[in-house]
C-alpha cells in the first residue's frame, strides 16, 4: 500500500472512532423521550369570558363569583369539559386546582356515563391537559388518573405531578405503559394547547354531569402550575 493511501486509511479510521461514540449519542436522544425543561410556574387566570367549554347548552354559561370561575350544573344536559388557552406550550412540575361546591336541597350528581358494578367512577372533576393543537389522537388528551375531586358539598385542591405515571390518554393508558406511549406523553408537555379540567363519571372522565334533587354551583379558586 502507498504511503498516502496508508496514512489516508489510518485518520479515515481514527476520525471514524473518534466519531462513534457522538454518532451512538446522537441516535439514543433521537429515539428516547424528549428532554424535560426546567418547571415553569404559572396561575391561569379565572375570567369567565377566557374559557370555554363543551357541555349541553354549547356555550354552556360560565360567570365570576368575586375572584372565582363559576356555573350552575345543569337538570338536563351535561357540563363534560371547562378548558382555557395554556399559557405555556411546555409544562413541568406539578399541577394544583382548587375546587369549591355549593348544593342547595338533596343534590344528587349523576353522570351520564352511569356506574356499575364494572364502571364504578364516581361523579367527579378531574384536571385535564390537551395538547398539539387540540388534536383528537389517542394521545392529544391526558387526564389526572387517579386524582380528581369527588362531586359534593365542599371544598378540595387536586394536586397532581406532571410525570407519566399520574395521567393516562384517551383510551385509558397510562402514561408510563410502555415506551412509545411515554414518549407521547412527554411529546404532549412540549405541546399543550390547553388546560382544564372535565367531568364524568362511570368508565369515562368526561362524558358530562348533571344535577337533580336540587342545585349546585360549582367554582374554581385556583388553577396553577408550580
């Protein structure tokens, strides 16, 4: 062999080694979950003509009550989602909302997802984050699971880690199940077009709520990120 084309293969060779290892690296963080960015804190703001909702009527009729966002639940129909435009694209850390409800008479709350012996959800509210434009994938939505607030008399702050494990998708995975439903999940925190909270009930989160036997108002004090 000549000398050059010797001398040639020899820094073809070490240039090559020298490379692999940044090669390997470049590969693994294109194919693992995106990197977490550093919590962000952020309180959303609570003026009714901010959010929206789907529910029946639509629009569903949102008010103030001093600081606090407000509604009536209805007799008939449904209230299912109350959301507004996350303030954040990319979120961290933890997600606090505090709740209040107020019944006048035997208020009962009935979803219209019923229980059953194998749908036992109670009536509840729930945080819910929705992501990627509000896409309508399996995994453009994700719900607090298990943490919500069980419709009643009171008040309640649901409190609930931005981690995989704590929320599940459309179809009820767990953000954690296995890897390409973890990677969604973090996909989905790099992309939240909004946030809210829904209500449901029976083997769904959101499939609506309504009252009879009485009245209840229900009201968010709170809804941050920290």
């Amino acid at each position: 062999m000549a000398e050059s084309s010797y001398v040639q293969t020899a820094i073809s060779t070490k240039v090559l080694r020298c490379l692999a290892p940044l090669v390997t690296a470049i590969a693994a963080a294109a194919c693992s979950s995106p990197t977490a960015p550093s919590p962000t804190p952020a309180t959303l703001a609570l003026q009714s003509s901010a959010w929206q909702t789907i529910g029946d009527p639509q629009p569903f009729p949102l008010a103030n009550d001093g600081a606090a966002l407000t509604f009536e639940f209805p007799t008939t129909g449904s209230i299912n989602y109350l959301f507004i435009a996350s303030p954040l694209t990319i979120v961290r850390g933890t997600l606090s909302v505090t709740v209040r409800v107020t019944t006048t008479g035997p208020a009962v709350f009935n979803s219209l997802d019923p229980q059953t012996s194998t749908c036992t959800i109670p009536s509840s509210v729930r945080p819910f984050l929705w992501a990627n434009d509000n896409g309508n994938g399996d995994y453009d939505r994700w719900w607090s699971n298990t943490r919500a607030f069980t419709l009643a008399a009171g008040t309640g702050t649901i409190t609930v880690p931005l981690t995989a494990d704590a929320w599940s998708s459309v179809n009820g995975k767990v953000g954690n199940a296995d890897g390409p439903t973890k990677f969604a999940f973090d996909k989905a925190l790099l992309n939240v077009s909004r946030l809210g909270l829904t209500f449901g009930g029976g083997c769904s989160f959101g499939h609506g709520i309504n009252v009879s036997g009485g009245a209840a108002t229900f009201g968010v004090t709170e809804y941050a990120i920290r």
